[in-house]
C-alpha cells in the first residue's frame, strides 16, 4: 500500500494538472473569441449628424451616475466630496474614476469603464474586496477578494428572480478587456506604483463548455501587499529604472521603438544571467500573424515571470510607451507564463513603467 503522504502528493499533482488542462482550453477558447470579435457590428451614429460613422457609446445607468444614492440614509452633509476623474484613453476607452476620501462609503474606490462601442464594466473596491457590476443594467457579475496566496471568488446574492447561471463567454471576454484598459490607466498615473491584475484558474472545471469563470481584481496594492503577492517587484521596478536611464544615456537609436527594443533586451539579458528558475524573462518578437508569422519584424518585448509560490506567477510587463496591453498580448502572456511553470493557476499581472524618464 501506498504511504498515504505520498498518495497527497500525488493527488495535489494532478489537481494542478487538471487545472492547468483546463486553463489552457479557456484560454484558447478566450482567444479564438477575440480574434473573432467583429467591431463592424456594434453601433454607429448615423450619416449625416455631426459624429456620424463614429462608435456609439451607450449611457451609463443613471444608478451609477451618483455614488451617494447608493449610500443608506443618503449622503451626509459632514462627508468630504469625493475625488473624480474622467479621462478618454488613446482608443477612445473613458474611464470615470471616484474615490471616496473619508465618510460612510459603500466602496473606497469606483471605476466605471465604458468602451467605444458602448460596452461598460463598474469595478467598486472596498478594501480588498472588488465587485464587478454590468455598466448598464448594474448586475453584479463577480465579487473577488484578493490575497497575497490567491483570489476568493465570493457568493453572489441574486435577486429572486434572477436564474443564478454562471457567466457565459461574451461578459468574461468583454470584462477581461475592459479591466485590461483599467489597469493601463490605473498604472499609469502618478500613484500607479503596485497596481495589479489578477486572475485565477482555481474555479476552473473541466466539462463546463460552454460556461466560464474569470475571478479577476483590478487595483493598486500597498507596498507591505505588493511585497507579500511578488517579492521581487521591487528589483523588477529597479531593473527597469537603471535599464531604461542607461540605454538611453547611450543613444544610438533611432526612434522611441528601437530605443524600447534596446531596452526590453537588456532587461531581458539581465534576469537570465541570474540563473534563477523561478525568475525568468522570455524575449518576444513583435506579434503574430493567424499563419505565425511576425507582423512587426524588429520589435521586440520582454515577459518577466516570477514564481513566488508553486500555483502563481507574477507577471511583469515592462512599458516603455503609453499603450498598454492587448487582450491577444495579455492571453500570450499567460500562456507563456503556464509554457514555463505548468503548475500555475494564479497569475498576478503587473506593467512596470520607468519611475523617471531621463530628459
């Protein structure tokens, strides 16, 4: 008879196998879908008025428009306003930002993100915990806790009602994305330091086709957090900042894009020679094409990975433009990552930008 330790042992094995099985169906799944998507679909304005031919972005429910109609009793003349910020990304993406400051408060923190063709997502933070609402309905559609050892999807209450259906293809595509254009912003900004994207595999299960499920959590961490989830973000963060200074003093480039290039390698090339297998960068070469091949010859990108536990890898993305990434590049991502470390479900992606560009 077996020893019963090593019977654990194996069943934890093949618990990560099976979960890495069905993490790479989902994510093949999820990237046929994109690839797929057809924006000539979605709504234009019509010919002839002013904006005619442009993306027609739906409204937000006007239950989203006030953050204190939410509030029991109503907003309290003693409660500072609140921080707002609106702002239109590159593609037309409009993130509406609030951020309560003290008071009785139903989150901490509310993104509302709407992209051009109407489609919108609420993420609401309340210290770390995050609810993920429809922008236009305001269903909840996920309630995810983060931990520095993982995220916990949490119950969702539903109305009478409403039939308790896991979520389909289209929502978890169309959140992935959106939250993807979130944490571009949110890094981004002055105190973007230690924000991340999470996501697990832990509630994937093979057999459910065509349903998915996506716990995912948008957000800055604190320092003590960041350390905790990704112990080597602050070395990832430095690399990049001495990097980014010294190819730059050197010159000999062409254009902000060979200086990215330049850039990417070195780091590359500085995170291998440390010779440490739970720490590695992979060195990408532009984007494919459906038949493989590269569409950008000569661009090049560097993939971080960190493995601070057997099941998570950190992910880090270091930028050397505005853009963010891509849905496709952010599911290459990851499939790179589980290439490298097969028994990951958790992956906690994180864009590392220059603290200081060099003038």
């Amino acid at each position: 008879m077996r020893d019963v330790s090593q019977a654990h042992s194996e069943a934890i094995i093949l618990r990560h196998v099976l979960a890495g099985l069905a993490l790479e169906t989902k994510l093949m799944r999820l990237q046929r879908q994109l690839q797929a998507k057809n924006w000539e679909t979605q709504p234009r304005a019509p010919a002839g008025q002013p904006n005619g031919g442009e993306w027609v972005p739906a409204p937000i429910n006007a239950q989203w428009a006030s953050f204190q109609e939410d509030r029991p009793g109503g907003p309290s003349p003693q409660d500072p306003p609140p921080l707002t910020e609106s702002t239109t990304l590159e593609d037309g993406t409009r993130v509406l930002s609030i951020r309560i400051r003290a008071g009785r408060k139903p989150f901490d923190e509310q993104h509302t993100v709407t992209a051009p063709d109407g489609e919108s997502r609420v993420f609401e933070t309340i210290g770390e915990t995050q609810t993920v609402r429809d922008g236009k309905t305001g269903e909840v559609l996920s309630r995810t806790t983060f931990s520095p050892t993982g995220l916990v999807a949490e119950p969702i209450v539903q109305q009478a009602f409403a039939p308790a259906l896991p979520l389909i293809a289209a929502p978890i595509i169309a959140t992935f994305e959106l939250g993807l254009q979130l944490l571009t912003y949110l890094s981004a900004r002055e105190d973007g330091y230690g924000t991340v994207l999470g996501l697990t595999a832990q509630e994937y299960k093979l057999g459910d086709d065509p349903q998915m499920s996506m716990p995912m959590w948008i957000g800055r961490l604190s320092q003590a957090q960041l350390d905790d989830a990704c112990p080597r973000a602050g070395e990832v963060q430095a690399i990049v900042d001495e990097v980014t200074a010294r190819m730059t003093a050197q010159g000999g480039y062409a254009n902000a894009t060979q200086l990215g290039t330049k850039i990417h390698v070195e780091i590359a090339r500085i995170i291998n020679e440390k010779h440490d297998p739970n720490f590695v960068a992979e060195l990408i070469l532009a984007d494919r094409d459906q038949n493989g091949s590269y569409i950008l010859l000569g661009s090049k990108r560097a993939d971080v990975f960190e493995r601070p536990r057997i099941d998570t890898v950190c992910i880090y993305d270091p930028k050397t433009g505005q853009k963010g990434w891509t849905p496709k590049q952010a599911v290459d991502s990851i499939k790179a990552a589980k290439r490298e470390f097969v028994d990951a479900v958790r992956f906690i992606m994180i864009q590392v930008r220059p603290k200081k560009w060099p003038n």
